[in-house]
C-alpha cells in the first residue's frame, strides 16, 4: 500500500491514517514487520489505548495482517493489505 493509496482510504480515524502511515514508513508495505507498540507511541506521539484501538480497527477494516507471535504481547508483525490482497 502506497501513501497515495493510505490517503485515499475511506472509513477510518486520523489515528488509524496515522498508524498506517507509520507502518508504511517501516516497510509493512512489504513484509510482515516486527513492530513494538512502544515504537508507535513515540513515532505518533499518541497513547497505548489509541495504538491498540487503532491497530484493532485497521485489522478489523481488512487494512493490515498481524501475525501474533506467541510470547510477545505487545511486539507485533505486521503487514499491510491493499485491494484484499497481501501487498
């Protein structure tokens, strides 16, 4: 998913545009990306409920893959979808 393609996306909160933004930026377009929520908070300057929230809503919309790795409750990898395809 392309920045064009994140700013065309419809349905979602300034805080989700962000994350996705963000996640785009560490290469989630691409691969499924370890990213901790920690790094989010700092990046975004927004709160662990709004990542969670976020992050919960971009997944529930069918806009990012996470795949949970067993043992690491707040490191996730991550990876964009664009066009209910993996990109």
């Amino acid at each position: 998913m392309t920045v064009k393609e994140i700013f065309k996306v419809e349905h979602t909160t300034s805080t989700e545009k962000l994350v996705l933004l963000y996640l785009q930026h560490r290469g989630c377009g691409k691969r499924h990306t370890e990213i901790k929520h920690e790094e989010i908070i700092k990046s975004c300057n927004i709160s662990q409920s709004s990542v969670n929230r976020a992050l919960k809503g971009l997944e529930s919309k069918g806009l990012i893959d996470v795949f949970y790795q067993r043992g690491h409750s707040l490191a996730k990898h991550i990876k964009l979808i664009s066009n209910d395809k993996e990109v």
